[in-house]
C-alpha cells in the first residue's frame, strides 16, 4: 500500500501543488502587504490636514459621489475607524473601484481602479486565481486536494518508532536536506495549513456555507424584500438620518460599513461592528427603507444561519486578526511553509524522476 499512498501523493502534488504554493506565498505576502502598502500610500490612506469634530455628513459624501459617478452605481462607504483615516468608498457600476476622501472635507485625495497596485492583483490571485467565480470554484475543490495530500503525506511518513527525529539535514546534499524539510515540515505544519486552506477554501466558495446551513437544517437568512411606498422626495430621510435609526438599535457600537445600492427598489444596509463579533468589520446587519426610512429587519451576527454565523469567525482565523500579531504571524509562516511544500516536492521529482 505504501507504493500505493506515494503515487497518489506525487501525482496529485505535482497536479495541483503549484496552485496550492502560489495561494500560500500570495497569502503570506498579503499578510505583510496591507499594512505596508497604507505605510507607502499616506495620501490614500491617511488624512493630510485633521479637522477634529468637523466631520461630513453621509448625505455630503454620496451626493460628492454621484456628482463624479452615473447614477447606476452603487456605493460602499467604509467610515474612519479613527480620526487619522480617510473614507473609503467602494463604487461599482461603470467605474469600478475604490475613492478615497477626506472626512472632514469630502475633497477626494485620490482612486483606485479594480486590479490597480501590487495588494489588489495579489488579493485576487489569491482569492480567485484571478478568474472570480470560477476560480473560487476551483480553489474549494483544490482544498479538498490538500487534505487528501495532507492524509497521503502523515501516511508515508509515520515513523515506526516514537519519538520521531524532527532533524533536517543538511550536511548530506541539497537534495536530503529538502528532503527532510518537505517531509518533516508537512507533518509537523500540515495541520496548521490545513486551517488556513479551509477557511480560505469556505470563504471563496459561498455554496459551502448554504450546505452547511442546509445539513444543520437551518433556512438561509436573506435581505428582506422591499413594499412600495409612496413618500414625496421632500420628506424622505436623509442618509445620516437613515444611519442613526441604525445605530439607535445598538447604541454605543461603531458601524463597519454603509452600503447604498443603485436601484430604489433595494434597502440600504448598515452593517454594524458589535462588540461581541469577532469579525473585525462586523456582520450585523440593519436593513432601511429609503423612501420612508422604515427599518425592515435587523440581523444580529449571532443570529444568522449557521453557514452565516460561521464567516464570523472564519475571516479572522484566515487573515490571523483573530488571534492579533501572534496570529498574524502564524498565518504568515503557514503560508511560507505551503509554498514551501510545493516548491520543494515539484524540485525532489524533477531531481528524482528517473
């Protein structure tokens, strides 16, 4: 069987390996490139000249917006988590991308086009392999793959003396001592990247979490449908106004983001960060009539479908937020180990093939 087990491992390795090392450098790259590419970009990023307590209104910011945008595009704004950050506003229509404005002024301080800089065509390399639905599709099923390689691997190495030797050498040629880091550092790292592929591997493929929702015999929780309404244009609620019947369901609690859909025939959404949600941008939910203002459903992370409620904690664990700098350093080093793996088992075949 051992002969077996080596074939299956070699041959799906050398069939998806080179997938799975690229997620996982682009991944460990990520990690350190968000960060750096904020500490590079200051004038996107941060706020050249802080106005403390003169603030713009949300109603200031979308109508800026819709005077440099078609009246077809959506707007995401993601508020300043403290006085230093611009206003990010994710817009999709005909212009895809993100603008960056001034909080106390609303002057745009600059833009970024879908797939512009190194952090957005590495994100979405490593998201989606750079073919959206389909290459999510693609990485949940080479997920799968891992754990197969991940099971074959412990196989072929399980020593049959305990404790095993954790020794790398490298005094006996390159070739033993990638030998040794290829076979001891799967075993010893293997479930640590397993975690990182799975949560990744859920995260890009939705229907994983309406199965899971569906075997744990739950309903998916939808948006809530909108009913006509026949308000004037004169008395109908600002945005701001639209925010703060948000933020009086959970006074105190900071709002993650403000999404403005392009057809009226859709409700705004005010994604609120609770204190008890460990995801960092919140996934509670309070949907808003934007004729009347009418509050339609408010969704609590905690009370989302099981699949939902998953993505909760799921996003952290993956981007290593959950567990802080220790976490995120851990991330990083699974991420550098996977690539190492697929580098290092493609190099031991082609020196070995014959």
């Amino acid at each position: 069987m051992r002969r077996v087990w080596l074939k299956v491992h070699r041959w799906l390795a050398l069939s998806v390996g080179w997938v799975l090392a690229l997620v996982g450098l682009t991944g460990a790259i990520l990690v350190v490139a968000q960060p750096l590419d904020e500490w590079t970009h200051p004038q996107l990023f941060k706020v050249q000249q802080v106005t403390p307590g003169a603030n713009i209104s949300v109603q200031e910011v979308h109508e800026k917006l819709m005077e440099k945008f078609d009246h077809q595009s959506s707007f995401t704004l993601r508020p300043p988590r403290d006085e230093s950050e611009t206003i990010q506003a994710l817009v999709r229509g005909k212009w895809n991308g993100v603008v960056f404005l001034n909080p106390h002024t609303g002057e745009e301080q600059g833009r970024r086009k879908d797939g512009d800089g190194v952090v957005n065509f590495l994100f979405k390399l490593h998201s989606s392999l750079m073919l959206k639905d389909t290459g999510k599709a693609i990485l949940a099923w080479i997920a799968l793959a891992y754990l197969v390689l991940l099971i074959t691997g412990l196989i072929l190495w399980w020593p049959k003396r305990w404790p095993p030797s954790l020794k790398i050498e490298l005094r006996k040629g390159l070739l033993r001592g990638l030998f040794d880091m290829h076979r001891i550092g799967g075993a010893v790292l293997g479930s640590v990247i397993a975690v990182s592929v799975a949560t990744g591997a859920y995260m890009a493929w939705r229907p994983l979490g309406q199965f899971i929702t569906t075997i744990a015999g739950e309903k998916v929780v939808k948006p809530p449908k909108m009913h006509p309404v026949s308000t004037p244009a004169s008395v109908r609620p600002t945005l701001d106004d639209m925010v703060a019947r948000a933020q009086a369901q959970f006074p105190n609690e900071p709002i993650g983001y403000i999404q403005i859909p392009a057809k009226p025939d859709q409700p705004v959404r005010v994604r609120m960060r609770l204190h008890d949600d460990p995801h960092p941008n919140g996934r509670t939910a309070v949907y808003i009539h934007p004729q009347s203002g009418e509050i339609l459903a408010v969704h609590r992370w905690d009370e989302l479908d099981v699949g939902a409620r998953m993505n909760s904690v799921i996003y952290p664990l993956h981007t290593g937020e959950l567990g802080g700098p220790m976490l995120e350093a851990v991330t990083f080093l699974s991420g550098l180990a996977l690539g190492m793996l697929g580098i290092t088992g493609i190099w031991l075949w082609w020196r070995r093939r014959n």
